[in-house]
C-alpha cells in the first residue's frame, strides 16, 4: 500500500542558522534508515531577510566541524500552504512558534510546537539564537539539536509505523 510521505519542516527566523542545522542533521538521520521517499525534510524562516541565500557562513562551518554539509540549502520563507503540505512543524524558539500561530489554518490536523520539546527533550525548551553570537553559540546550537534529532526521529518513525 502507497501511503504519503510524512513531511517535517524545521521553522527559525532567518532559516540561515537553526533550523538549516536541524534540516541537514535530520535528513543525515533520514538517509541512514533509506527512509528518504516516506519523511520528507524541510526548513523555512519567519523572516524573509536571506530568502535564497544558502547557511550562514558560520553555522556551515559549526555543521560541517561535526561532519554535515549543508552548502546546498537555500532559505525560504515560511508561507501558509506549508500547513496543507506538513505534519510537524517545529519551531526553534518561542518567538517562532508564536509567529507560526498566526499564520496557522484553524483547522490544521498536524502537530505545530517547539523542536525540542516535540522530541522529548526536557532540559530545555529553545534552540537560542545563535544570529549575535559567537563560535560558542554555534556549538551549542548544534549540540542541542543534535541531542534533539534522534527523538525526534524515533518518535515520527513510531507514530507512522515506518
Ligand atoms: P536563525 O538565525 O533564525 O537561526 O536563522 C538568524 C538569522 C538571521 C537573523 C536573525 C537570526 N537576522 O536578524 O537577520
């Protein structure tokens, strides 16, 4: 039986820095299973400032330092019809989530909330933004999204039976 894929968009302000990050780590973790024809990966920004323009110089050089290239990726603004094609749509931050809920269709079925909490990490909540910081704010934006990715993907793979 042909089931649609399941379609995860990983949502930040820029789409140049966090949510990039989450894209290529988890579409990493996607390959590794063959399981890119039923989840399909994405990531988009609240903003449209560097709409296509591939990652920030230093959160590519922070990815590719832990063995994930990202040079492909080209941002994109978050639009409504991103509520018809997605089932998760995860939010780095509060800010995000909270410009995600204007933009969201009252009669969206899937699941809108922060990445890390939907991935079962109780730590924290948000992926801070690393846009004003330094190498240090780089790495641990990976590192909790790192720790997020695997979560995330063990729930998506049991929710769907994949
Ligand atoms: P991101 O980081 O949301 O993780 O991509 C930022 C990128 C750009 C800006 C802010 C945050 N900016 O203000 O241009």
């Amino acid at each position: 039986m042909d089931k649609q894929p399941v379609k995860v968009l990983f949502v930040c302000l820029g789409n140049i820095c966090r949510s990039p990050t989450a894209h290529a780590l988890f579409q990493t973790c996607v390959n590794k299973y063959n399981l890119e024809e039923k989840i399909i990966v994405d990531s988009a920004g609240t903003g449209d400032w560097h709409v296509g323009l591939p990652p920030d110089k230093r959160a590519q050089a922070m990815a590719l330092k832990n063995g994930y290239d990202m040079s492909h990726l080209r941002a994109r603004q978050v639009s409504p019809s991103d509520f018809i094609q997605f089932d998760y749509i995860l939010g780095m931050d509060h800010d995000n989530l909270h410009d995600l809920k204007q933009l969201k269709p009252s009669n969206y079925q899937g699941v809108l909330g922060l990445f890390l909490s939907e991935s079962g990490i109780e730590s924290a909540e948000e992926v801070p933004d690393p846009y004003y910081g330094n190498e240090q704010h780089f790495e641990n934006s990976i590192k909790l999204i790192q720790d997020a990715v695997e979560g995330l993907f063990l729930r998506i793979k049991k929710d769907h039976n994949l």
